[in-house]
C-alpha cells in the first residue's frame, strides 16, 4: 500500500494501558529516545518514571488524571517518532504529504505538536500541567457540592436528544455535553446527583446510559479552575503556526488557513485550548469536516484503537491505519 498524503489522529484520556509503547520503545530507537528525553524532563514528578509507568505500570496509577494524560501524550508521540524511523523519513520530509492532524480532547496537543505549533518539550509541560489541574479541578469545593463530578454515556442518543436530557434532569447542578464522539455516542459531564437524575431522564426516554470510571466532570464548567491554570501556562508558551491542518475540539474546524479560516495566530490557538477544558469535544463534527474537505490516509497513533472505531461510526467510507505496535510494511507506506 502506498500512500502520498498522510491524516494522523491521536488518541485522548482513556486509551492508555499498562505495556502502551513497550514494543515501539525496544524496536525503534526513535521511539525510545522520546521516552527517554520524557524521563529526563519531568524525572520523578509523577512519583515513577513515566516510561517505567507506561510499560510496568501499576494501572492504578497510570490510570489517574495527572498520570494518563502526559503518559499518553508521550506514548502517541514515541510512536509518531518509531514510525518515521520504519519509514525512513524525519519529521520535515513529509513537507505537504502531512495533510491534517487531529486529536481527541487530550489529543489536540499531540496533534499540535506533530503540526509543529508547539515543541515537545513544551507540549509535555503542557499536558502534565493540564492533568494535574484537572485532577485537582474535581476536588474543588463546587464540583464536591453537586456529589462530586462524573460523566455519563448515552448510548443510541442524537446530539438533540442529548440536549433535551441536561435540560430535563440539570436543575441547579452543573450538566452538559462533553463529548460528541460519534454518531449515537454522547457522553454528558456535570455534578454525580445530576448525571444520575440523568440516567433516570434517559431511561425514559427508551435510551442507554452508563456511567463512566472518571475523576471529575471533564469539558464541563466544573473545570473552570483548571481552565485558569492552564491558560496562564499556555500565555508562557511560544506557539508557531501549524505546517497542516490541525482541528481544534471546540469549533471542529481546523486552526490555519484551510477551508478559508484565518485561524491560526498564537492567541487564537491558546483561546481555543484554554476553552477545550470547559467546552463540548466536538470530535464527530470534526471527523466529518475532515472527511468532506480533505484527501489522505487516515493514521491512529499508539495507544490502542479507539479513534478507528469510531471513525466506523462517523463515516465508514474512510478506513483507518492504527499503529498501536510497529508492524513491518512489506513496502514504505509514504511514497514522497
């Protein structure tokens, strides 16, 4: 299979897993320098080393907010790294082969840092920062009033009927869309006593819901501290202007120049993250924007495939390439 055009999606919260990146590590030299370039930046801030974390784990602390997120993000980008080095290729030889990158939630700022709006160093600061602030977020005194934060997935809901869920069952709790993943596949974020009444509200309304194992009421108003840190964070942050498409959560349409949006100045890439925190992922509607103004090869970095799956949902014209471990190709599969 040969390719000229290349769209990388990369994975948020809740993909990782305990050994993500164990193989593209002892394979691919390029990807074992990222972890090791990782390890020297933030040493033991989150209590272990963050290779020794992602390959050994322990899940349960692998699994908490201030660790997934910058495990994740490393991860995601010592594949990018082991997969170029497969190919042949650097980072600046792609030049416009590398059409668009996009990334869920989390996932942006790998995809920003692929596009070269942001270094890796910067990048890494960034997340670990953002996964600290959200975990504390959920253990501030508003999100506890409520019962604490939590989030809820309704199964088989439109994105109206989603609406009409929050609507019937807020009252004065905090309760809103959180993540429009797919078509059928919302997830609702706010106070635990709302998204309970919610789950009541969507019963009866003939639709599924469960609850989701999370720390806090992500993309919500409840993430408003959060927010602020960030953004004083994203303020000492030297951004540049994206060298591809890269689509922005919170208006599913690209930051740069694409399509004839003159998005892409640093205060417009620093608003757009500082609002992810508090916003709706709109990681559906961007899909489809991808899919109607874009031609290229769809590639999902490590870990996991969760972004191939629910591309089946968005548009299941478009297959996805998942790289969760290096695999051989019998021939390059970027042909420049």
């Amino acid at each position: 299979m040969t390719v000229s055009q290349l769209i990388v999606l990369c994975p948020g919260q809740g993909s990782q897993v305990v050994g993500m990146g164990k193989a593209w590590s002892e394979k691919c030299p390029a990807a074992a320098a990222i972890f090791d370039k990782a390890d020297k930046q933030l040493g033991m801030r989150l209590g272990v080393g963050l290779k020794d974390l992602c390959i050994e784990g322990p899940v349960e602390r692998l699994n908490q907010t201030d660790a997934s997120q910058p495990a994740i993000f490393v991860a995601s980008m010592a594949c990018w790294a082991g997969w170029l080095q497969q190919q042949g290729l650097t980072a600046s030889d792609l030049g416009s082969n590398l059409v668009a990158t996009a990334g869920l939630s989390l996932g942006e700022y790998t995809a920003l840092t692929i596009a070269g709006a942001i270094s890796f160093e910067d990048g890494l600061e960034l997340v670990t920062l953002r996964g600290r602030a959200m975990q504390e977020a959920a253990q501030s005194p508003e999100a506890l009033a409520g019962g604490g934060g939590t989030m809820l997935a309704l199964i088989g809901a439109t994105d109206e009927q989603a609406g009409e869920v929050c609507d019937k069952a807020r009252e004065k709790d905090v309760l809103v869309g959180a993540n429009f993943n797919a078509p059928g596949q919302v997830v609702l974020s706010g106070h635990k006593v709302a998204c309970e009444r919610a789950a009541k509200v969507a019963e009866a309304m003939g639709l599924r819901s469960a609850m989701l194992a999370v720390a806090g009421a992500f993309h919500s108003p409840l993430m408003a501290p959060a927010a602020q840190r960030l953004g004083e964070a994203l303020a000492q942050t030297t951004m540049r202007v994206p060298r591809c498409v890269v689509m922005a959560n919170v208006s599913a349409r690209p930051y740069g120049k694409a399509g004839g949006i003159q998005d892409h100045d640093e205060s417009s890439m620093r608003k757009h993250l500082f609002e992810q925190l508090t916003s709706p992922v709109r990681w559906s509607q961007s899909c489809q924007w991808m899919a109607g103004n874009l031609q290229g090869e769809y590639h999902e970095l490590a870990p996991g495939k969760t972004l191939m799956g629910l591309m089946r949902r968005i548009d299941k014209s478009i297959k996805v390439v998942t790289h969760d471990e290096p695999v051989e190709p019998d021939e390059p599969v970027v042909a420049l």
